[in-house]
C-alpha cells in the first residue's frame, strides 16, 4: 500500500505500476463510490465494460453501444 498525498486542488496521482495494471491512461475516466468509510476508484476501461456484460438482461446491445461509445470519446479527446 502506497500513501498517497492530496494537493491543495484535490488531486492525487496513481503510481505508475498500478495505472499499467489497470490500463490507466490520459483521459481514462474514473467512477468514484463513497461506500460509507472508504472511497473506491474504478477505472472505466473497455475492459471493465466487459465484465459487466451479463449482468443486465440484454442481447449484449448495451455493452456495445457503451464500448462504441468509449471509442468516440477517445476519437474525440485526440
């Protein structure tokens, strides 16, 4: 576990080792869940849009609507 320091705008980095583990780069947007006493980042990546395939009753058309969706967005951020 790494400590992590707050800057006076209220941004942190995420070293290095953990951007490549999770396929963090310039641009990727983060979900944010306060659960109570901890706060979870969770990178939205296509990968993580792929695991969530299944879980909502569908033919896989909102898994690939969000991923064409993603790639717009990348197309867009260049």
């Amino acid at each position: 576990m790494k400590m992590l320091v707050v800057t006076t705008k209220g941004q942190v980095v995420i070293p290095s080792k953990l951007r490549r583990k999770y396929h963090i780069e310039k641009g990727t947007q983060l979900y944010i869940e306060d659960n109570g006493n901890e706060i979870i980042l969770r990178p939205i990546t296509p990968e993580y849009i792929k695991k969530l395939a299944g879980i909502l009753p569908s033919k896989g058309e909102l898994t690939r609507d969000l991923l064409r969706e993603r790639a717009l967005d990348k197309e867009r951020e260049k």
